[in-house]
C-alpha cells in the first residue's frame, strides 16, 4: 500500500500536470467496491469543476475543487440573474464568458494496495481495472486504475484525517500521543488515529534509526527516546519524498516513474541479510499481522 511519501509524491505530480483544469465529464465501472459515495454524488460534485489544488491528507489524495459563478458589470434582476446561470443537457456546460472562483467541495481519492491515478491521452489503452475517467477540458483524462479494488473514491466538504500529520507534529505532541500506550511502538506508529499516514516500511526505517525495537511497548519508552523517534520518523519521511517514495511492489508516481528510496531501506524487506551498521544478521517478526524488521544488536 502507498504510504505518506508514495501518495505525497503522486500529489505532488498530479498538481503540476492537472490543477486548473477543468472535468468536464466522468465516466464511472460497474463495481460498486471503489465507490464510498454514491455514482450520482460524486458525478454531480466533479463534473463541471475546476482543479483548484492537488494535495496529500494522511494517506489520500484531495482535489480542491472550484465551481465558477457569473461576474457581471451591472446588476440584474434577481430571476433574469437566476436564468443565465450555467446550462447543462447531455453532458455539455455552457459557460458565462468571465467566472469568480468559489470555494467548493473535494474529490478524494485512497489508492488503497494497487491503486493508480493516471493522466492519459483519450488515445491511450484504457487499462482492464479502470473504475473512473474524468475527461478534462484540455483534452487529457484523469484515470483511476486498481486491479485489487481495494482503492476508495469519494467526495466531501471539508476532508479531515483523523490523525496527526507526522511532517507537521511537534515533539510535545508526539510525546504525548504515544506515552503510556500499552501496544507496541510499532503499532502505535501505523495507528491513523494518532499519525496520519506513517505505513509498515517507514516505521521500520524509523524505529531502526531510533535505536527503538518494534515490540517495545510505548509505554516502556522515555521521553527522551520518543523525542529521538519524533526525529527519525520525520527525517525518514522527508528523506523518502526526495527520493521519489519505494517502489517494493507495484508503486510509480504520477509521471509512471519509479521511486528510489528502496535502495536505502535499512532494515525493512532485509529479512537474513547482514544489518548495514553492525553486521547482525535482521530480523522479522509479525505484530498485530503485520511484518517487522529490525536489527536485534543496534535496536533495544
């Protein structure tokens, strides 16, 4: 699954290549699996709207969107106003000459394990696993691709993670979210209720560079190795962004490029192979279901 730096990447890309475009039409599959709000909803939120920002929350990728009034040089009567609004009928959008931008609602996209966002030419193959297609006013389309449909599309007001963002958290924060915690360290760092998009490989990087074994309980860390841990988890994210994210499994960002931070995993996926500092051999154990890698002479 993409974590924090794979998506922050992708947002990035898509915000480069799309914001200002405009959708002007969307095309929706059969499977309802992908879909958190309804077909109807999330059509009648996107079409028509302008991409006004992309941009990573947690682990999903929003799009702000902006829906255009009419500015005018003089003013109207209230019903003539009313009537010279946008005009829709089958799928077309005429539009006032000169438009505001407004504030409005947001597309919000979770890759989920295999999902892909694509910009494409409307030339280009349309994959097996498509689910979405925005058509946008350039010409190019938006493409939601995801074999494992474990991916979500959605819409909404004002889209909140329900943690912390790890790049923004201050020590007194971080401290105090984990202090006292009876579950491992591990699983504290990929609760998303606490931190919003730190996933398996970079709590490993981070809890290897802390010195922190993953089945440590929170609450048997100081303050002083939490402190040293608030570092390390941003030092890996940030160093992980400029890398492009990992590419361990089926991962490219929005361009189709790979990302390189794999090649400076430490511990994570380095199960029996000599540990880069001290030569101990790694290790992996399972907590809570989920993969574990650390080096048993440089983590306590």
């Amino acid at each position: 699954m993409p974590e924090l730096p794979e998506v922050e990447t992708i947002a990035r890309g898509l915000d480069k290549r799309v914001r200002g475009d405009v959708i002007e039409s969307v095309w929706l599959g059969p499977k309802p699996q992908p879909l958190k709000s309804s077909a109807a909803e999330i059509i009648s939120v996107l079409e028509s709207a302008r991409i006004a920002k992309v941009r990573r929350v947690g682990k999903h990728i929003v799009f702000d969107l902006e829906h255009g009034r009419p500015t005018r040089s003089r003013k109207k009567p209230r019903n003539e106003a009313l009537n010279s609004a946008f005009v829709i009928s089958s799928g077309a959008v005429d539009k006032p000459a000169s438009l505001a931008p407004t504030s409005g609602p947001q597309w919000i996209v979770h890759l989920g394990m295999t999902g892909r966002m694509m910009v494409c030419t409307p030339a280009e193959a349309i994959e097996k696993h498509t689910h979405a297609i925005a058509r946008l006013a350039s010409g190019r389309e938006l493409r939601f691709v995801d074999p494992r449909r474990f991916g979500r599309l959605s819409v909404s007001q004002e889209f909140r993670a329900a943690g912390s963002e790890p790049l923004q958290i201050g020590a007194r924060r971080f401290i105090d979210l984990l202090r006292g915690r009876k579950t491992p360290i591990k699983s504290a760092l990929l609760n998303q209720k606490l931190l919003s998009g730190v996933g398996n490989i970079y709590a490993d990087e981070s809890l290897f560079r802390a010195g922190i074994r993953p089945r440590r309980r929170a609450a048997s860390l100081t303050r002083d190795d939490l402190r040293r841990l608030h570092g390390t988890v941003k030092e890996v994210l940030e160093e992980a962004i400029a890398l492009g994210g990992s590419s361990v499994s089926d991962y490219v960002d929005a361009d189709g490029e790979e990302g390189f931070f794999q090649l400076q995993h430490r511990v994570y996926g380095r199960e029996g192979e000599p540990c880069l500092v001290c030569k101990t051999a790694v290790k992996r154990v399972v907590i809570a279901g989920r993969s574990s890698h650390y080096c048993p002479k440089c983590q306590k």
